[in-house]
C-alpha cells in the first residue's frame, strides 16, 4: 500500500486490521526499492524451505510406490500437510496457491495444521510398531488420532478461535506423548 509522507513533518498514519483468523500485520514503512530487496531475500529463503519440502515429499512417495510400506504414505500426507501448514501460515498458499479460495485461507492453517497431526500421530505409531511394543501408550496415540480428526472437523466446522485453541492444545499433549514413546 502506497503511502506518501512529508518529508520532515510529524505524521500520523492509522492502520485497522480485523480477521478471525491468523493476521501477520508487520507495523514497518518501507521505501519501494528497499521492500523489493527483502521480499526477493524472503522468497528465496521460502523457496529453498518449499523445495526441501517437495524434495522430502518426492523421495518418500517413491519409497511408497517402490516398497508398499504404508508407513512412507503416512509420512509423504504428513510433509503434504505440513507444507500446506506452512504455506497457509506464510501468506504464500493464500498469495499463489489458493487466492481464489477466501473460506480455505480462513480454515487452512488450523486444518492443514490438525491433519498433520493426524498422519504424525498415525506415521509414529506404525514406524515404532507402539500397537506391540507398548500397547496402553498406544491406545493414547489412537485417542489423540481421533481428537485431532475432531479438529479437522472444527476447524472447517465452527468459528476460528475454536479449532485454534484445540491445535494448541493438542499439540503440546501430542509432542508429549510422542517424545515418551520414541524413548520408550
């Protein structure tokens, strides 16, 4: 948004920013040249991420495709939601991918958010083999699944605040209980 000031001159400039979702406002007045220089530092560092993602992505739908071990599709919808997450909670999903879309950019981050939980929780689970190896910290893990596919639901289903309170708060239990059982 183009702003033109005084030079010289005390000025006051009024900002409103309103949304139910998640609202990145940085407060920081650029000049042209030096805002261009900065989002072509940020996009280039978003890129390499976006990319690594894509590659993680790639290489474990082959292992899928080449081994037919379930685990590696668990693990390639995991980094599939993970980079939806991140695009979602960059601006760059709601800026390239999904403009035309204004009720996903609302739901996405905490959507794409709760599926990665649900194919984290299901990717741990077969990859530490928890049903055999320690089968009460697997019955957490399958309580969890379905709490966060609750959170999918409300995440598409009811207002904002809502589904990000149960993402934040799943996923501080999540993380919990996968660390326990990775030690174990």
């Amino acid at each position: 948004l183009p702003v033109s000031l005084q030079a010289g001159q005390a000025n006051t400039v009024y900002l409103r920013v309103t949304s139910e979702g998640t609202v990145a406002a940085p407060v920081r007045l650029w000049q042209p040249a030096a805002l261009w220089a900065h989002d072509q530092l940020e996009y280039s560092v978003l890129s390499l991420y976006f990319g690594m993602l894509v590659g993680l992505f790639l290489y474990n739908l082959l292992l899928f495709v080449s081994l037919r071990d379930r685990v590696y599709l668990f693990y390639v919808a995991f980094v599939a939601w993970i980079a939806i997450a991140q695009a979602s909670l960059t601006g760059m999903g709601a800026q390239f991918l999904w403009p035309q879309w204004p009720w996903w950019i609302m739901v996405s981050i905490s959507a794409s958010n709760a599926a990665s939980g649900v194919f984290g929780i299901l990717f741990a689970r077969d990859f530490l083999s928890s049903k055999s190896t320690m089968p009460l910290l697997d019955r957490l893990l399958q309580v969890e699944v379905v709490l966060w596919m609750l959170t999918v639901a409300a995440a598409l289903l009811l207002p904002y605040v809502v589904s990000v309170w149960m993402v934040t708060v799943l996923a501080i239990v999540t993380v919990t209980t996968l660390v326990l059982v990775g030690i174990l």
